[in-house]
C-alpha cells in the first residue's frame, strides 16, 4: 500500500463527477479528500489515495481519460527559503504538525507527508513566506 | 576583575576569549562563575525579532532646482515631511494605501534599501522663493542617497508577555495568530541570548554602547521609550516588559540578511532587525547573569482577548517549556509558537563573535548610565 496526493482540476463539463466513489468501487482505493471547492474557473479538489501502486497508476489513467486534470501534489506549501526567517510562527497554527524546529539549527523544517494542503499557516507567516499553489 | 581596557587590548591582540551567551551556561554551570570570569572576556548575545518602534533617517540630496519637500512617499509608504527640505523618517509600521493583500510598509521600504534595490520617491512641497519646485518623481537607491541611518526609539524590549485567546474566534495580532479557546501560544525572544535578560540591571550596557544592528556596527542612543525598572523578577530578572534601549546605527553598513519588513496579518507592517550587544566580563557577577538559561527565564501569560490595558496573567512559564513546543497549562497542553527566530539570534551572537575574535571591534565603555529609576505611565482620556 502506498499514499499519494493529487490536485484534481475540474471544468464545467465534469464538475459533478463522484470522483470518490469510483474510485473506491473500480479501483479499491482509498480516497481522503483534503480540500474540495468551486472556483469561478471550475472545480479543484486535494485529494490523497491509498493503495496499491498499479491501482493508483490506473486511478490517475482513468480521471485523466474523463477530462479531469490530475497532478501529483507532493509539495503543497510552498515556502519560499529567501524570505523565511524560521521565526517558527507557523508551528502552533497547523493543525497536523507539519512545522517544526529543528533541534541542532533552530530551523524550521516542513514536513510534507503531513500536511494537508488547509492553508492555516498561510496567513500566519509574518514574512509571506508560504503559498499554496491551488 | 578585568577592566574595559583590559579587555580591548586583548581584542586587539585577537586573544580575547569571546563566548555567546548560550554557549557560556555549560561553562559556568561546569566551572562556576568565579573560573569561567576569568577566563571569559566577552559574551555576545543576539536577538531577531519584530521591533516595531524603529525606523530611518535619510537623506535624499537636493534635485535642480530644489525642492522643500512636505509630503513624501516612498514605493507609495508615507514618509515624515516636517523636518527640513530632504531629509525625511520613515516608520516601520507606515503602511501603503492599497498594498494588496499583503501590507507593504515601512519596513519593507527599510528592507528594499538595505538590499540595495531602487525605490521609488515622489514628493511635494508648497514651491517657495528659495525651493521653487512644487513635485518630484525619481527612483534613489541607497548608495545615491547622503546620510541613511536607522534610529529606532524602543528596541530589545527587556522580556515581553507570552499571548492566548480565550475567545471562540481567532485573533490577529501583533503577537501573531491566535487560536480560538486557548489552542496556541505565541512567545518573542531569544530568552538566554537576548541582549537585556544577559544584563538585567544594565551594568555593562549603558549610552554610547557599541553594538551590532542590523549587520553593522550602531550604539545604544539613550533609554528606549517605555523604559521601565519596576517590573517583578525572578531569578534576578524581570518577568514583564522593564527596560528598553534606543538604537542607532548607519544603513549603509547593513545587510538584508539582519533587517526584514514583515506583516502581522490583520495587524500591520513592522520591521524585525538582528541586534546583538556584547557583554564585557568585568566580574563574577557579570558573568553570573550573563549565563542564565532558559529555564531560569519567565514571562507571564496574557490573554489578548481582553482589550483593556490590565489584562489578567494567566500563568507564568520558563522560556524553556516555550521553546518545547507546548505548556502544561491547567492541566491543558497548549501548543506554542515562536515569533522571533532562535536561528538568527543565534546567526547575530555569532557574527559579533567572530568581529570580536578577529579584532574587528572593540567595546565602549557607556559614556553615560541609563536611568535606575522610571516607569511607564498611562494615557489619561481628559474631557
């Protein structure tokens, strides 16, 4: 079994898909979505798949076929190192603990198989160091 | 007992033993202050934090014809037009009309200059017999301009309340983001490498301190605004907002890694600077205090829901449980965050380490003492 995230993007033509659905009955995948809106430009959903890796492979294959844009999402905050300080003003407002200190340098390491793409810790950042690419 | 003299001379020499102040505790915890005074010259400290009353002094040269001019803008930040024809102040916390969604102040203004970028000035003036120019619209860059220094009037404020939210919504503040019910923390200091809590009584620290601000060289001007003796202590050192210090140093000398505007969503703009005071090993005593921890260093807990001037404490942690990322608080963990950055403190210590190794420079002894007596009073509503 394996975990993967994706940012899905969907047009007029497909918003109503059940994207969760079939892939739980096709592909025996687990879907966890992390983040789900409707945009003037269409739909973007987060969204993470547990399974195993063929079944994932064909997951991607299959939305991509119905007209869905699908990317891998691997680095869903973006932080931009020149202008972090790690302050460490993003550590407490993150909901999974994504943010912490290193304890040898004091920097402050994001750990990305934690986050999930919420978008807490963006306003907190004094230096507007963190973006989430949607 | 050593004498600034003394100590110069080794500094001189590039045989001063110079320490920070995080890395003199094992020392004396190991040794004991009367050993490790001898043995110690120096302890540099260092802090990097949101320092909001600090701002520049520039000036910008005359254009032809000249100009007198009375309101300034810099990359659109108001700039202050009542000193004389081009000399100007910038606040950190000046904030740009239609900065987006992200503020853009002063500070930011601070940060462009000192990296060297171009910003862009526009001014106007009444047009008088001897300045006949009534608008000006020109891009300087602070290698263009005359005198640029920072003359900030309350920095290292000594210690500083950590901050909560009891309320059921979030706060913005300048203490940071804070969650609803209780469910963070914010915290700013360098605790055992802040400048003031290595020299809670301002024994070495004093007027005309020689000091690194900002990646260069700058002094101690006087007493920082709010400066206040009064606070309670523990361990020998306040554990309330006491002392503060009036800075000064010149911009061009600085580097944008020590000098970032930033904006406290919902809040504003202001500046955080890297400061770092080094601290003359006259004593035992001296080195006694500038090896606290730590863990020996408190601050009280304040809940910033509460919009009156005396906000009830609601506890009081050791710098120590802060940093560990959460404080047992009525039985409650609460998750904390820092907002001035341990690693560029650190950064700060350090480079003024190595300028004092490397004979680089020298320490002043204060030509005057900052007061022992002073508090802060309250704004009166007269009607």
């Amino acid at each position: 079994m394996i975990q993967k995230r994706y940012k899905l993007k969907f047009s007029e033509e497909n918003l109503q898909e059940s994207v969760a659905y079939i892939l739980v009955s096709k592909f025996n995948i687990q879907p966890n979505i992390l983040r789900a809106e409707v945009r003037d430009d269409g739909g973007v959903m987060v969204l993470e798949m547990k399974g195993r890796q063929e079944d994932i492979d064909a997951s991607v294959v299959y939305l991509s076929d119905a007209g869905i844009s699908i990317k891998a999402f691997d680095k869903q905050i973006l932080k931009d190192l020149d202008k972090c300080t790690d302050c460490g003003a993003c550590i407490s407002v993150c909901p999974t603990k994504c943010f912490t200190p290193d304890p040898a340098t004091w920097e402050i390491v994001l750990n990305y198989d934690k986050c999930i793409a919420c978008g807490a810790c963006l306003n907190a950042c004094p230096f507007q160091a963190l973006t989430l690419p949607l | 007992m050593k004498t600034y003299g003394e100590i110069n001379e080794r500094i001189r020499q590039k045989k001063a033993v110079v320490y920070t102040a995080e890395e003199v505790i094992d020392l004396v915890r190991s040794k004991g202050a009367e050993k490790a005074a001898e043995k110690v010259d120096v302890v540099t400290t260092g802090t990097f934090g949101a320092m909001c009353s600090s701002g520049a002094f520039l000036n910008f040269g005359h254009s032809d014809p000249p100009i007198r001019m009375t309101d300034v803008r810099l990359n659109g930040v108001e700039a202050y037009g009542g000193l004389a024809a081009v000399d100007t102040y910038i606040g950190a916390t000046a904030t740009r009309e239609n900065g987006g969604e992200f503020g853009y102040g002063g500070g930011h203004v601070i940060e462009e200059l000192i990296a060297g970028n171009r910003v862009r000035l526009r001014a106007w003036g009444p047009g008088t017999d001897c300045y006949v120019r009534k608008d000006i619209d020109t891009y300087i860059t602070l290698d263009d301009i005359n005198e640029a220094y920072l003359f900030n009037p309350r920095n290292c404020y000594q210690n500083y309340a950590s901050a909560t939210n009891t309320l059921d919504r979030t706060l913005y503040t300048y203490m940071g983001k804070l969650l609803p019910r209780m469910k963070n923390v914010t915290y700013s200091t360098s605790g055992q490498l802040s400048p003031l809590l290595n020299d809670p009584h301002l024994e070495t620290i004093g007027g005309g301190t020689r000091i690194f601000l900002g990646g260069g060289e700058g002094y101690v001007a006087w007493q920082g605004t709010q400066y206040n003796v009064n606070a309670p202590e523990r361990n020998g050192v306040p554990t309330s907002g006491a002392r503060t210090l009036a800075l000064i140093g010149d911009m061009k000398q600085m580097d944008r890694e020590y000098v970032r505007g930033m904006e406290m969503y919902r809040y504003g703009t202001s500046l955080a600077i890297g400061v770092g005071i080094p601290i003359p090993i006259l004593n035992a005593d001296v080195m006694k205090r500038a090896a606290i921890s730590d863990e020996e260093l408190y601050t009280n807990l304040v809940d910033y829901s509460v919009t009156e001037k005396s906000r009830a404490i609601l506890g009081q942690y050791s710098y120590a449980e802060l940093r560990s990322g959460s404080i047992d608080h009525e039985g409650h963990k609460i998750r904390t965050s820092p907002l001035s950055s341990y690693r560029k403190a650190r950064q700060v210590a350090e480079k003024l380490k190595d300028w004092i190794e490397n004979g680089e420079f020298l320490l002043t002894e204060p030509t005057f003492k900052l007061p022992t007596s002073g508090e802060v009073k309250p704004l009166e509503v007269r009607r």
